[in-house]
C-alpha cells in the first residue's frame, strides 16, 4: 500500500510540473524554463512508471534510450533553424506512432475487455492517423512533394467510403474473439495511416502551420487513448493535456487567419473550382539598394521589423538583432511586429528573434503594432509575404481577403526584402510591392542587411 501511495503521489507531482511547464510555455521569457520543468516532470513519470512495472530485465530499454537519444540528440544539433518547422512535423509522427505500437502492445499478455479493446483501436487509428498525416506535412514543408493541394474527382466520396470502412473494421475488431491476431486488425492500421495521408494531400502548404498544431493535439489524444488501453494515468494526464493545448493553439491560429477550422481541413476538396477569383495585381516595383536605405533610416525616429519565413531561410535573425542596435544607438524606437502564422510552424519567429537574444518586450503581437502603424517612420519586411498582403483588406476576390494581416502599408515608408518577386507560401501576389510608399531591396536578406549596416559603420 505505501509503494502504491508513492507512486501515486509521484504521478501527482509529475501531473503539476506538465501543467507548470505548459504554463510557462506560454510566454517567451519562461518557455525554456517551462520545457525544462515539463521534461523533470516526464523523467519522474518514466522512471516511476518503469520501477512500479516490477521490471527484471533492462537490457532493451536501455538500448532503446541509448540509442533513440543519440540519434535525436544528433539530429536535434545539425537541424537547422529553417528545418524545425519539419522538426516538429516528425516530432508528431514519431508520437503517433509510439502510441499506435502502445495500443498494438496491450493485446498481449491479458484478456482484454470490450472497453479496452476500443481504447486500444482509437490508440491504434488516431496514432496511424496522426504518424501518416505528419510525414505528409513533413513532406511538403521540406518541399520533397508538391506544396500544394493535391486534390482529384470523387475525393470527398472516396474519404467517406474510407471512414466507413475505418468504423466498420473497428467494430469487427472489438468483436473479434482473438483481436491480437485478428485480420481488422491490420486493417484498421492500414487504413488509419491511408485516412492521415487524405486528410492531409489537400491542405495547402500555407495552411501548414496550422496542420502542425493539429496534428500535435492528435498525437497527444493518442497518448491519452494509450494510458486508458494500459491503464497509466500519467500519460492520460500527459496525453490530455498535449491535445487539449494543441487544439488550442489551432484555433487561435485559425482565428488569426480569418478561418474555421474545418475551413482549413477542408478548403482543398474544392480547390479546383475555386482558382482564378482573384483579381490580377499589375504595377511597377520601385527598387532601391542600401545605401538608399541607410539614408532613410538614419533620419528615422522609429522603425517596425517585420520578420517572416525568408529571415529564416537567409538566417539572418543575429544581422537583424545588429541592425536594432545600431538604429537604438541612434536614436530610434525599434520594435518587432510577429503575425501568429508567420513561418512555417507556430512560434517560428519567436524562436529564431530568441535564438539572436531579442528582448522579448520588443515582440509586438499583431493586434498591438496595427493600431501604432501609421506612426512608424519605416517599416521593415524581411521576408515576410502573406501576412502582409494589404489584399487581404482591399481585394474581395483574394482567396485570403478577410485574413487580419500586419498593415504595414500603412507605415510612412516600406522597406520589403525578397529575392524576386515571386508569390509567398499561398501563391497569391502582393499589391504590397506596387505601393507607392514601397520600396524592394532585391537579394538575400543577411547581405543587403549587412550593407546597411556597414553603411551605418
């Protein structure tokens, strides 16, 4: 009784340090202080949970931590800032299908009854779902498949028939009198990683972000349907908790983009006759270099810098951490706008202005910066597209009109840094450039900041 007392005194314990942890993940200045209390908290529920099992022998769960710990611990050092949107994609795979192998464990060594067959099969088909659909998004963030969505006659029919059979496998499953062995089995694993990768194929590639924050609310429901298969509370504590958030952050996101979910999810299905509604956007990009912009700058008394996907492709979040010193230095108020989908993952921007020690009172939310923007003296857009596009708000037919974006058209000058012209994540061109307060800096954005710099020097 005092060893059960223990233990569940100890799953308590881990049970605050997760919703501690969250807590603190919720803000940027505690975030690396809540990630650690959260994994204090996960080490107590894995070592209690491992010791409570009555375990002999170790030998393969040391080789599993051995060995799955060096490969993340490699992989986690070379990836690269760009990289952590596909990251966080397989981060959820790898947790979908840990729980889908939990689920598919418990069919040995007992009797299992009808209730816990059915949270074994929601184990097993939310885990194929959520491993399946996150290498698809792994997939078309790494750009390895089309980033966008793939869609084709009869989709929606062919989804339906595939859920039916899911369900119907589901039952016979439950019903079958040796599941472990049972043919509906396989069936419901194969099915369950086919529905992941059809819910999906037809999601563009800038509704990713929000996807990713699905997908992680999935594997953490997984989680949760494997502690009631296996009767664990702390990782039905740990699994609820993971799903709940990311269910969220989702419609957070979705809210900052204007969209339901079920908008996000199933938009593609109809993406073939939906093209073409948007006006075309015609005009002349004035083009200036860094020596222009310097001069604009020096004169300036404030500055916004709006950070998108092409800071981190060109990784320059430390140049542009140089830049606000040098502009402060002179006088200037310097300040950051952050859209919530900016970049391919939720928080992107966060991390990279973190990763460069960016105070994190200088992270300006969206709704904060538009009242202020038309006092700004320059605006800064470093590669950032979409959620900047002033189409949003003046072009009806735009397929993201309605979308709030940053309103840096607003500001009294423009400064937008691209490679080219080209359309952002959406495919949607950008009235933005043809303004007259706009002005481009063509070229990578470390260089071109990097000569502004010098020419403050």
């Amino acid at each position: 009784m005092g060893i059960e007392l223990l233990v569940n005194l100890s799953y308590v314990a881990a049970a605050v340090l997760f919703i501690f942890g969250l807590k603190m993940l919720g803000s940027p200045a505690t975030a690396r202080k809540g990630n650690l209390v959260s994994a204090i908290g996960m080490f107590i529920a894995v070592v209690v949970t491992l010791l409570d099992q009555s375990i002999i022998d170790f030998k393969w769960i040391v080789a599993g931590i051995v060995v799955g710990g060096a490969i993340g611990a490699l992989v986690a050092r070379r990836v690269e800032m760009t990289g952590m949107p596909e990251m966080v994609a397989l981060f959820n795979g790898f947790g979908g299908v840990a729980s889908l192998f939990v689920g598919w464990a418990a069919l040995y060594g007992f009797e299992a009854t009808t209730f816990e067959l059915i949270t074994i099969v929601l184990s097993i088909l939310i885990g194929g779902v959520t491993f399946s659909g996150s290498m698809v998004a792994w997939g078309k963030l790494s750009e390895r498949i089309s980033g966008k969505a793939i869609v084709f006659g009869g989709q929606r029919v062919f989804n339906i028939m595939l859920i039916l059979a899911i369900l119907a496998s589901a039952v016979m499953f439950t019903l079958s009198t040796g599941p472990a062995t049972s043919i509906y089995l396989y069936l419901v694993i194969g099915l369950s990683l086919l529905l992941g990768i059809m819910l999906v194929i037809p999601i563009g590639g800038a509704d990713m972000p929000v996807v990713i924050s699905l997908l992680n609310s999935y594997s953490g429901l997984a989680a949760c349907a494997a502690g009631i298969a296996i009767n664990n509370i702390i990782l039905i504590v740990a699994g609820a908790l993971v799903g709940a958030s990311g269910i969220i952050l989702t419609q957070i996101m979705c809210k900052a983009m204007n969209r339901s979910l079920s908008n996000v999810l199933f938009s593609g299905f109809s993406a073939v006759s939906a093209g073409g509604a948007a006006a075309k956007i015609e005009g002349e990009a004035k083009a200036m270099t860094a020596e222009d912009a310097y001069y604009v700058l020096e004169a300036a008394a404030s500055v916004v810098i709006v950070p998108g996907y092409g800071m981190a492709v060109a990784q320059a979040q430390h140049v542009v951490k140089e830049l606000q010193e040098l502009l402060e230095k002179n006088g200037a108020e310097v300040v950051y706008a952050i859209h919530p989908v900016a970049g391919r993952m939720p928080g992107h921007m966060n991390v990279l202005l973190a990763e460069a020690d960016v105070s994190y009172d200088l992270l300006l939310e969206m709704d904060a910066i538009n009242p202020r923007m038309e006092t700004f003296d320059v605006a800064i857009v470093i590669g950032a597209n979409d959620v900047v596009n002033p189409a949003a708000r003046e072009m009806e037919g735009s397929p993201i009109y309605g979308m709030p974006v940053i309103n840096v058209d607003m500001a009294r000058n423009v400064f937008v840094m691209k490679r080219s012209m080209a359309s952002g994540f959406a495919g949607i061109d950008n009235p933005l450039f043809f303004k007259e307060n706009t002005r481009m800096l063509f070229g990578d954005a470390k260089e071109m900041l990097g000569n502004i710099i010098k020419a403050f020097s």
